[in-house]
C-alpha cells in the first residue's frame, strides 16, 4: 500500500497506567488522508488514550505513533502544528471573548494578526457563531460550545482532527447539526479521527472504523464491511421472563434461518438470513419449549450486532 | 517507516520547533496582557488597596495618633524601613494572584490549560510563560505601588536610590514570584486554595522581614535563622538596599539568594505543570 496519503499511523501502540492497567495493548492503526476515522468502543477502551497519545498529551509505555509522517513522542512541537484538538470537555478560554478564543487560537499557531483576525471571523461565519462574536464564551450553549471548539480545532489548518466523544452530552438536535459540521469538514478534504461509543454515529458519519476494546483492536473496516461479516440480514430481538433467557437462546438457535441466538443483558438477539415468516417461527418454536414472549421486534444488523459478535456484550455498558 | 509530507498549508507555514516556540510563547504572553488589561478594574482595587492600607494604617494614622512603630528608630525611620517591605509585599501577592490562582481554576474547574498545552511550544516553556507573565503583572504592580510608598507616609521617608541594584534586584525579584506563583498553581488545587493563603501566603508576609530589617532580629536568634527559608526576606532586604541607607542584608547573600530561589521555584513548577497536563 503506498503512504503517501497516510496521515495517522502507529505500530504497536501501547500504554500502561500505574497499577498495571493496560489501557491501550499493540495497536496498530493507519488513518488515510481525507477519511473521518472513527475509534468505536464502549467506555474505557481506550479510545481516549489512543487519542491522547496522538495529540500528544499522553506518552506510550512502548510502541509508535505518527501523524502526517512525524513521529510525536520525538517531536511533540512539530507534531503539535499539524493536529486539531476538539477534546471531551469544554476547554474555552473563559477569559476571551468567542471571537477572541478563535483569534488567540491563530496568533499561538504563528498567525499575524490580520490573519488571524480574517480566519477567525471566516470561521464564525462558517460555523454560524458570527453574531455571538462578542460575548463571552460562558454565555453559549453546549451546541455553540462545540462548534467553537471544532472551529478552533481547525482555524490553524490541521492536517487532521481529533474529537473525543463529540456529541456526548448534546442534545439530539445539536448533534444533528454537529454531524452536518463535521459533513462539511469532510466534503473539504479534512482529516478527522473521531472517538464515540455511538453506533448511530459511527455508522452515519464514518468512512472507516476500529472497533476497540479492552485496548485491543476487534475489527476494521467501513461499516458495511464490519455490517456484511454478521452474515445475517436481519436481527430479531426478542424478550421474555428472565428465568427463561437462556433457554430462549437455545430454543431459538434451532430455528430455521438462525444463525446465531445470544442472550444479551434481559433479551435474546437471534442473527437471521433469510427474514420472511420468521416471526411467526420465532413464536412456533417459542410456544413449543412453553416459553412465554412479551416483545419481537426486527431490524437490520448494526455495529451494535457487530460488536456483541465481537464480544459477547453490549456496546453500551 | 516512511514519511509523509503534511498537506501543504497555505496560510501558517510549518515553522521549526524553535521558531513555532517563540512565536507561540509570545502569543500567550500577549493574550494574558489582553486579559489584564479586560480586567483592570478588578486588577487596580487588588492590587493598591492592600498597600495603600498597610502604609496609611502604619506610617498615617499611627504616627498622627501618637502611637509610634518602629522602635528606637522612631517613626520617620520605620516609614523608611516600610517603602521596601511594601513594594516587595506588593510583588508577592501579584505573583500569586496572577500566576497561582488563575492557574488552579485552569487545572481544576474548566480544564482549559488542555487546550494551552497544545499549542505549538514545549510543555515546560508553556509553564515558563506563566512565570514569565507573573513577572510582569509584578513589576506592574511594584510600578503602582512605588509612590504610595513613597508618599502616603506623614513622616518623611528617606529614599537614597542605588540605581545598579534596583535595576537588577526587581527583575529578579518579579521573576521569582512569578516562579513562586507557577510552582504555587500546580500544588494547590480548588479545593485546597483557600490554605495557600491560611498557612503559606501570611506565614510568609508576617515573616518576611516587611516591618523590621532581618538584622533586628538577632536578639531572637532561632526565628531569625528560621525565617532564612522565606524568599520574601531577601526580597525586603534587597529593596532596603535598592532605596534606602536603612542597614540590610549583605547584596552577596540577597542576590545568589533570589537566584537559588527562581531556579527551585522555576524547576519545580514546570515538574508539577507537567504532571498534571501529561500522562
């Protein structure tokens, strides 16, 4: 494969916190130029660290990590340059005006000042935030707050992007308009390596996804590549007293059309090629074994699917 | 591993390490000179109150009351001996309120130092700056502060400036505090603040060598070898020496003094900073 439009790569990655806990073991990752790359695992991953430890924040136990060809545990200040940061937490100067938080945001990446100023106000512009210039950062709401931070994140022309759970804590609508954001972004050519325990995420804005946990990387690939190797073209969820779960699961693998029937938290997910009249077979099977159903519902398989594949739990514990 | 060019930006040239650090310390240097100067209505009351008070109280009232300070010198030698301890006090407390408290609601409350870490410039000179600005906002204040000193008292206060020292001591001195201020904001965290001034900030004012040269102390002999561990002793003495003829602590131990201090508070606030940015 050529590197030339490689921007993230690491070989190996690896962090050790004190107390022996391995956050991150032997990632290796490679990021192309232009793709939202998206990290998908449930909380403590290690999502956050592999992103810390690519913007610099974090230093790996062993292991290596560059991005946009620059090795950034050797060279932190010249990897510093290349990257944008959007990170959890709101990390606004709350001393600075919105206009401000942008323009010093320049000035630190060795913008003059009528640069910075032109790209500051081009960006509140872009990301809706011109009539909020002059107000402080503490008087936007969580939505604005994000965008302000993408729009810093990208003010200094990264060569990519890292968010780190960008919509946690939004509400829908704000994410909504996050993701046309991010859309945007993308459609210009921008570099975005995204972390996010949201399947739906996942699944509507990326390109291509790691799925990680404990640390380790499960799967990679686009979401329809990681969707098609369920095998299944449906998934039938089905509930029913708890007592009688796991004989469920065993019942219904033995359904025609079954592929695989796991017992997941307080229901039973049953992986199905070939969908028509399931339903119906579900309850035959059901009734024969004396197990009683309170709720079916159908859908198409998700990352969701996937990663209970990959783990045997939920992505959303 | 082969490498990759970035994409070709257009607007911020890929600088040096060393150029992209210079560019971006002053950048920070001035955004806090912007914040300054968004709060100089809070800055001013800070920062002259305290002063104007401890001269007004001590070399006003009490002299006009006929409740004499100062000893066998009298009041006109105490109103002396004051110039120098409140400028220093004036330096100190700025180190600390525009360093040290900033600083912890950063670590603590809105995390925003996150985003200060990664602009473009080492870690450590990134914890330099703020020493840096600590210094400034102090010889600011010193500025502010001076002529109060001078001339609030009702007795006359007889300044004989040595211009060599006081050139070199306040620099010096503003830098330190600003160190002191640095190393200060990565100890103490919200919920601990309120103890930098209950036993650090007053211990050190009220034994800081403000109200009587350190040579007064000799007939208690074990506070004045205890109080040789408090930067602000060598700072009062320094000024003492800086402006008045008033009997002072020998320069060959004041100066190395306030080196040996810059350099501790200087190391041991970029350890600290970076302890709690990097894991």
């Amino acid at each position: 494969m050529t590197v030339v439009d490689e921007v993230i790569r690491t070989e190996a990655l690896t962090k050790d916190y004190p107390g022996g806990i391995r956050a991150v073991d032997g990632l290796d990752l490679s990021v192309r130029s232009g793709e939202i790359f998206g990290l998908l695992g449930p909380n403590g991953a290690g999502k956050t660290t592999t992103a810390g430890m690519l913007t610099t924040r974090v230093v790996p136990t062993s292991g290596s990590a560059w991005v946009a060809g620059i090795d950034v545990v050797a060279h932190p200040v010249a990897a510093k340059q290349v990257i944008g940061v959007v990170p959890q937490t709101n990390t606004l100067d709350r001393s600075l005006s919105v206009f401000e938080n942008l323009y010093f945001h320049g000035r630190f990446f060795g913008m003059n000042a009528r640069t910075a100023r032109a790209e500051a106000d081009r960006r509140l512009e872009q990301f809706r935030l011109t009539d909020r210039a002059t107000q402080p950062v503490a008087a936007l709401s969580g939505g604005m707050a994000q965008r302000l931070m993408v729009a810093r994140a990208i003010l200094h022309r990264p060569a990519t992007i890292f968010l780190d759970e960008p919509t946690a804590g939004l509400d829908p609508q704000s994410r909504l308009a996050l993701w046309e954001v991010l859309g945007e972004l993308h459609a210009e050519g921008q570099t975005i390596l995204l972390t996010t325990h949201y399947m739906e995420e996942a699944d509507q804005l990326c390109d291509r996804l790691a799925i990680i946990d404990h640390g380790r990387l499960l799967a990679l690939g686009s979401p329809e590549e990681l969707k098609a190797t369920t095998g299944a073209d449906t998934i039938v969820t089905v509930v029913a007293r708890p007592d009688a779960l796991d004989r469920l699961a065993g019942v219904l693998a033995g359904v025609a059309g079954v592929q695989q029937a796991v017992r997941v938290d307080e229901q039973v997910v049953a992986q199905v090629e070939g969908a028509d009249g399931i339903v119906p077979r579900v309850f035959t099977a059901a009734e024969a074994a004396g197990i009683a159903i309170t709720d079916v519902s159908v859908a198409e398989p998700s990352l969701e699917t996937v990663f209970i594949n990959l783990t045997g739990k939920d992505l959303r514990e | 591993m082969s490498t990759v060019s970035p994409p070709e930006s257009p607007l911020v040239p890929r600088r040096s390490p060393a150029a992209a650090s210079r560019v971006a310390f002053a950048a920070l240097l001035l955004r806090d000179a912007v914040v300054l100067r968004k709060t100089l209505r809070e800055f001013l009351p800070r920062t002259l109150l305290q002063p104007f008070l401890l001269v007004f109280v001590f070399t006003y009232v009490f002299p006009k009351i006929g409740q004499g300070v100062g000893g066998a010198g009298g009041e006109a030698a105490f109103s002396t001996i004051l110039v120098a301890g409140v400028i220093a006090l004036a330096i100190i407390f700025q180190g600390i309120q525009s360093v040290a408290l900033p600083m912890v609601q950063e670590f603590g409350y809105t995390r925003e130092i996150e985003d200060r870490v990664l602009a473009p410039l080492p870690i450590a000179l990134v914890a330099v700056e703020k020493a840096v600005w600590g210094a400034l906002a102090s010889l600011f204040s010193a500025l502010l502060v001076f002529p109060i000193a001078a001339f609030v008292p009702a007795t006359p206060v007889d300044l004989q400036v040595n211009w060599l020292v006081l050139c070199t001591l306040t620099p010096l001195c503003c830098y330190m505090c600003g160190a002191l201020g640095l190393f200060f904001g990565t100890r103490f965290d919200p919920r601990t603040v309120p103890l930098l001034f209950g036993i650090v900030v007053i211990p050190i004012t009220f034994l800081g060598a403000i109200y009587y040269p350190w040579q007064a102390l000799e007939p208690i002999r074990w506070l004045q070898i205890l109080v040789l561990a408090n930067p602000l002793v060598y700072m009062c003495e320094g000024f003492r020496a800086a402006l008045t003829d008033s009997p002072h602590m020998s320069l060959w131990v004041v100066y190395p003094a306030l080196v040996g201090f810059s350099a501790l508070f200087t190391w041991q606030g970029i350890k600290g900073f970076a302890r709690r940015v990097v894991s």
